[in-house]
C-alpha cells in the first residue's frame, strides 16, 4: 500500500503503481483549507479558521458546515475516483481537539467524520482515520483503517487496536 497526494500525484503515475500491485490511498486535507490547492478557491472564507501551527496557508475549517464541506470533499473523492485511488486518506480530523477558531464539538466531530467515510464508501473508496485516536472508540465501524503519524514517539499505538 502506498499513500500519495491526491494533487500531486497524476492518474499515471497512479496507474503505474497499481500495475505493480501496489494499493493507492490518495491523501487531501478533510479538515483544513491549503491555500495552494487547486481548488482553494472552493472553500469559503466564512468556514476558515486559525491558521495550523507549522503550516503556512493552512486554516482549519469549520467542519460543522457539513453541506458546504461535503460538496467541496465530494468533489475530491471524485478526483481520486477519476485518477482511480483505492482510497482516500483524509488528513486533520481532529478539528475538535484543535485551537481552529470555532466551537467545535465531540458530537460535531464524529458527524463531519461519518461523513467523510460515507462519501467515500458511496464512491467505491476505502477510507483511514487520521490522527483522532480518541475517537476510534466511535468511529471504527465507519472507516476502513486509521493511520497515525507517530504513535510509537507518542506511546500511544495501543490505542489503535480497535482496528486492528
């Protein structure tokens, strides 16, 4: 399995992957908007937050705009489709737990994240959670895998047996 940027990579260099066996899981921010994206411009200023610490041009949104959201992330759920993605690997969705600008709630965060699998399963895609070990416990029905970035630095592996 290999994980690529769903922009940066084009259907080719996609196709060739998968011509070799591999499995393409095609990463996009689920919850913040990159000003250097192309379809940046898709993205409202009204739901745009803080900026993430460390990411020049990047904002959290408002993942309570689940209308709005859902269009924008549709849409590139269809990219991965048309570049034929076996997944999507959707990154920040943990807005909840985040200095983002709103209040975003528990409840809040699992309604956005349900989503987000929904949509991607409607279209064919697997789907991982990213990052939001705190609620595996409620969503593990809903996505096909998680992945966590740095689970041993952390200790927190243990908390991703859920999936396992």
């Amino acid at each position: 399995m290999v994980n690529l940027d769903l922009f940066d990579k084009s259907a080719e260099e996609i196709a060739a992957l998968k011509a070799r066996g591999k499995k393409v899981m095609c990463y996009f921010s689920g919850g913040s908007y990159e000003d250097w994206r192309p379809d940046e411009k898709d993205f409202p200023t009204t739901i745009r937050g803080k900026n993430l610490d460390g990411w020049p041009g990047e904002k959290w949104l408002d993942i309570r705009q689940v209308e709005i959201l859902r269009k924008i992330m549709g849409k590139r759920m269809d990219l991965a489709v048309t570049k034929k993605c076996d997944g999507v690997d959707p990154d920040n969705m943990d807005g909840y737990t985040q200095n983002s600008g709103y209040t975003i709630s528990y409840n809040d965060q699992l309604v956005y994240n349900r989503m987000i699998a929904s949509e991607a399963h409607k279209r064919g895609l697997g789907v991982g959670l990213k990052n939001n070990l705190e609620q595996i416990k409620d969503l593990v029905d809903d996505f096909d895998w998680a992945v966590n970035e740095q689970c041993f630095k952390f200790n927190e592996c243990d908390m991703l047996v859920p999936f396992i």
